[in-house]
C-alpha cells in the first residue's frame, strides 16, 4: 500500500515537470514568433512609404512594436548626435572661442642666406582665471638649441660619444629685441628656456592684455623638431608660447631633451609666414590668403583651437595630394623619400 502511494507521488511530480517543460518550450516558441520582449514596455510606431513605377503609386504601411528601452536609446543616441554637432559648430565660429582661448598674431620671415628667422608675435592675454596675476611666463623652445645653453645638444653628445662637430651640428641662437605690454616697454628676465615678465600692475580677472615680442632666430643645424638638414627648415615650437597658469600656480616646467616636455593651453593663431617664392611650405591651420612681394609670398593661415603652430619648408618639397570625404590629405616628400612613401596617401 506504502509503495502503491509513493509510485503515484513520483508519477504525479514527473508529470508536472513535463507540463513545466512543455509551457517553457511554447511560451519561447510564441515570444520568438511574435518578437516581442514581454519585459519591456513597448510603444507602436507606423511607417508609411510611397513608391511610384510606371505611373502607378503603391503605398506601403507597416506598424511594429518599439520596446521603450529602444526608443529610449534612439533618443539619447540623438541628442548625444544633435550635442556633437553643436559642439563641433561652436569649435569652427572663431569670435565664440575668443570668449575662452587667448590669440596670437605672429609674422616671420624667412632669411635663407643666413637661415635666420625675423618675427614679431602680438598676444591679445585675457585673464581667464580667478586671481590677479603680476607675473607673466612664456616658454622659449628655441633656446634651448642656442650655443650657450646648458642643455644645448648634451643629451646626444652624451649618448654617443661625439661632439657637435662630428654629428654635423651646429647650435641656433634667439633672441628677443623688444617686449611690450599695451604698448610699453617693460622689465623681463630670462634664465635658460623661460621668460618671466614683471607686470607694472597686476591683471585683473577677465582683464586683457596685449603683449609684443619682436624677437630673431638663428636656426640650428639639427635634423629634429626645430632646425633644419638638408634644405629641410623644421620649426617646431619655435615661437614664444604663454606657459599654463592652472590651480597648481604658473607652470614653468624646463625643456628637456627627450620625449614630449610641452603643456600649453589650446588658443587661436593667425600666422604670416613670409618664404622666398622657390620654397613650398607646410604648415598648421588652413590657408587664407597669399601675397606676392618681389621674390617672397607671404601666406596666411588660421587655427583654432590649438596648443601649438608647427611649420617645414623646404625648396625640395614634392606634394602629394588625394582626398577622402570632405577632407583633402597632403604629403609633403623630398626626392629620396618618394618611392618609399609613395603610398603613405593611401595609409593616411
């Protein structure tokens, strides 16, 4: 009799797991058919299309189901398209960004008998930050090639054993022949890659400036980022640039001779680069005027917002042109380099 009734108890529970299995198994089948996450909310949409063939309109209307978490994923996904295009607008209206970024104006001429490199740099400086400043830093990249540098070229003589001679190295020189501030001369020292000046009277915030630096190069022989070799003219950080002023105070971190020493704040340049007519140049920016004055064009470009201007030239550029999209990609070889890179437009 005990037995009888625990056959029918285990019968009984295997059947209900067959009953479970089975409303499982229909419950996905229908879900899969129907497509319909059950979880989620859902909300209907209809499309309507028309086509016309041959002079007979059809219509076409098809309704679908759209769960709430897609629609609400379609929607952040929008705005986070529609934010983008605001951001990258405002990042191409120049006046906009004079609201947060400071802009230099700088013009240099290049000397090709003596390789020497005549400028002048205006820097409109509104204190953006909260304090009064009394104090002004530029960083002076250049110096740091000068013959009388401490650092100047150590680190490579160091390393190999040999002197500038030897590597075919010849140091630069800059030096700066007037600094104004609204107009006035006024006191600056400078020790090694810094230049600090004395404010006769503190900037307020949201206070503006307007600084000249009229300064000359010498470049150096020296195939890097700021020299030149074999007609190749490299100015890298060339230009006196305004150091980073952030919640740690003024940062004036010395140049060093490897890696990537530079921390500068992004701002607007317009630069006028004047070359002898035989020269092609490369540059940062985009490119908004050409002027011809006897044997020099001068050139013109802008950009913004960035943390630096970069220029080569050279009488021995050949460019490469191609285009993708909307965006048009330049390469700039000399002769030994074009069949080996005959294909760096296809990799850019």
């Amino acid at each position: 009799m005990m037995k009888s009734r625990i056959f029918k108890i285990i019968t009984f529970i295997f059947i209900l797991i067959l009953i479970s299995i089975f409303v499982i198994f229909a419950y996905r089948q229908l879900r899969n058919i129907l497509k319909f996450p059950v979880s989620d909310k859902t909300r209907s949409e209809t499309s309507i299309e028309t086509t016309s063939s041959e002079g007979e309109t059809k219509i076409e209307i098809t309704s679908y189901e759209k769960s709430e978490k897609e629609t609400k994923k379609t929607d952040q996904e929008t705005d986070s398209i529609e934010e983008s295009i605001e951001i990258k607008e405002f990042f191409k209206d120049k006046e906009s960004l004079k609201n947060i970024l400071n802009e230099y104006t700088v013009q240099v001429k290049f000397l090709p008998e003596d390789m020497q490199l005549e400028c002048k740099l205006q820097l409109e400086y509104t204190n953006f930050e909260d304090d009064k400043l009394d104090k002004l830093y530029f960083h002076l990249y250049p110096r740091a090639y000068d013959e009388y540098s401490d650092d100047s070229f150590k680190i490579i003589t160091d390393l190999t054993g040999k002197d500038l001679n030897e590597l075919d190295i010849v140091p630069g020189k800059m030096e700066i022949t007037k600094l104004l501030v609204d107009g006035i001369e006024i006191n600056y020292k400078i020790e090694q890659t810094l230049c600090e000046i004395d404010l006769e009277k503190p900037i307020n915030p949201d206070e503006i400036l307007e600084i000249t630096i009229e300064f000359y190069q010498n470049i150096p022989k020296n195939a890097d980022r700021y020299g030149y070799y074999k007609d190749v003219v490299s100015l890298g950080n060339w230009s006196p640039i305004l150091a980073v002023y952030d919640d740690d105070g003024w940062h004036k971190d010395p140049f060093l001779p490897i890696g990537d020493p530079f921390y500068s704040d992004s701002s607007i340049y317009e630069v006028e680069i004047s070359l002898p007519e035989n020269y092609v140049l490369a540059s940062t920016g985009e490119l908004i005027n050409t002027k011809k004055t006897d044997d020099y064009i001068t050139y013109t470009y802008e950009a913004y917002p960035v943390r630096d201007f970069a220029i080569m030239f050279s009488k021995d550029y050949i460019v490469l042109e191609d285009k993708y999209q909307d965006i048009n990609i330049y390469s700039y070889l000399v002769d030994e380099d074009l069949e080996k890179n005959k294909n760096s437009l296809n990799f850019a």
